[in-house]
C-alpha cells in the first residue's frame, strides 16, 4: 500500500491576516489630536456674523466647508464681503494661526439649495513630491499624509502666516451618512464665540474647542442626523467626526444647530402666556453626503 500523505490544516484567516495592512496599523484609541485642526473661524465683516469651517481636499482642489446660514441671511443675502478665516496648524504648541482674507463678492461658493451646507473655493492642490499620495489613506502611517501646497485663487490673500502646517481633512477621510451608526462617539469641534468669560486667563476663546457626544438619531430621507451634544453658537458650520465601528475617525456631518425646548408659564389670572426657549442639548447635522453633492455639481 501506498503511503498517504498529510498535511497540516491551515488556519482559514491565515492568508488575510498577512496580506491585510490593518493588522499592521496600531488605531487610535482617542482622536487624533491633528483632527482639532480641522475646524476655522469664519468672520464676516467684523463680526457681522461669526461661525466655523473647516478645509476638505478633493479632486486636486482646496474649499472651506461651513454652514449655509454662516454666508447668508435667511433672505439669501451674504453677510458681507469680507470674510476673515483663521485656524491653527496640528502642533498642540502652536500659538501663532494662519489668517487668510477673502473677498466674498468674487469667490466660487456652492450652496446646497435644501441643506445647510455651503463651500467656498479656496485654492489648488498640489502633492508634495517625496511622500506616498497613492496608498489608501487609512494604510498611511506618516505623520503627515499626502501633503500638499495651496495655490490659493486670486481672492484668497493671506494676512498672517502661523506656526506649523495646516490640516485639511482629506476626501478619503470622510463617511457618509449610511455608515454612521446610532449611540457611537461623536466630537465636534469649532469656535463657539458666544461663550463667556473672553477675558479670562482660564482659557482662549480664540482657539477651537472640542465637546464628545453620541449620535442620537439617523434620518436618511433628510440626509441628517441627531447628536446627542452641547453647540453654541459660533459653533454652526463646524466638522462633526465620528469614532466608526472600523476603529478610524472620520468627518460624517457639518454643524447646523441645535434643537430648542420650550418651558411654557400661564398666569391664569392674566391669560398670559411667556414661552421661554433654551439649549436642549441635540444637534442637527448635516451629513457629508451634501456637500460631496454640491462639490459633484461644481
């Protein structure tokens, strides 16, 4: 008889183990401290109304990304035209930002004409030579991925030059509404100015905060979703970043307001009625699926 040979079994995950980069990627437990720098402070015409952005890198091309309602009036009318943009780089040391000016009048600005989202052309990508721009972004384990140099369009000036570089948040590194999932982590950073205390040697109104929530509620046919989570306002216009099931963190939604509650008082003798309206503590947002709508039209 013949000798029967055997091997040994192989273990069925064996293969995607070795030839899958995730199991070589350390993810990270907290959020990248880098994702902070995402978010910008908007002022138009000295204040005449003051909201976040943050910078979003498509197809070669550079906008700031805010809340419709940040540009322009409830009768469609922009604010003004002058439009002052700051934000810090990724250095957590940093103390000096980037402050750009922008005319409003001549910029590329794309509204979505049923959501409260609008971006703003600011400028050109170009790759910086010397670093991997065709690796998925997620495998990428630089300190800085895909950088690149702004060519600003002609209305964008530069006022202030800061320290470090600036982060954009790169297209690959956003998620759309069908992959958000319901009571998962939240953060939303920007600039609620309408805090007080902006003299106080406690901490600097003048740089981004962040708040951590959970996702509250999902509704696909309004493309938005529900945060359970504080905003003010200065905040609206801000990037909302979700800790996903895969262990990245990605921008899913632009801030849009928070939901009001009402404690109504009758006087019985008077038949009066005084409403009085507060923060409850939800947020709309927008998902990112609307402004990629509105970049695709462009």
């Amino acid at each position: 008889m013949g000798t029967k040979k055997t091997h040994p079994k192989k273990n069925a995950n064996s293969s995607v183990h070795k030839n899958n980069p995730l199991m070589k990627i350390n993810l990270p437990t907290r959020i990248p401290h880098d994702n902070l720098a995402y978010s910008a402070l908007i002022v138009i015409n000295e204040g005449k109304s003051i909201g976040s952005g943050f910078r979003l890198k498509i197809d070669g091309e550079n906008y700031l990304i805010t809340a419709k309602h940040v540009l322009y009036n409830r009768h469609g009318q922009l604010y003004g035209e002058n439009l002052i943009l700051t934000f810090y780089s990724s250095d957590k040391n940093s103390t000096l930002p980037w402050i750009f000016n922008i005319d409003l009048n001549d910029s590329i600005i794309l509204c979505s004409e049923k959501h409260d989202v609008a971006a703003i052309l600011i400028g050109k990508n170009i790759a910086t030579e010397g670093f991997d721009h065709s690796t998925p972004l997620k495998y990428l384990q630089d300190e800085f991925k895909r950088p690149t140099k702004l060519i600003p369009e002609p209305y964008v000036k530069r006022l202030q030059e800061g320290n470090g570089s600036v982060v954009s948040a790169d297209v690959e590194a956003l998620g759309k509404l069908d992959s958000v999932l319901l009571a998962s982590d939240v953060y939303v950073m920007g600039y609620p100015t309408s805090l007080g205390m902006r003299n106080s040697s406690f901490y600097d109104f003048k740089k981004p905060l962040i708040r951590k929530g959970i996702v509250a509620g999902i509704y696909l046919e309004n493309s938005t979703f529900v945060i359970d989570s504080f905003v003010f306002p200065g905040n609206s216009g801000g990037p909302v970043v979700e800790h996903c099931e895969d262990g990245f963190f990605r921008v899913v939604g632009v801030v849009s307001k928070y939901i009001p509650y009402e404690t109504k008082w009758h006087s019985n003798r008077d038949d009066v009625v005084n409403t009085d309206v507060a923060n409850s503590g939800y947020t709309v947002c927008v998902a990112m699926d609307e402004v990629l709508t509105i970049l695709k039209k462009s």
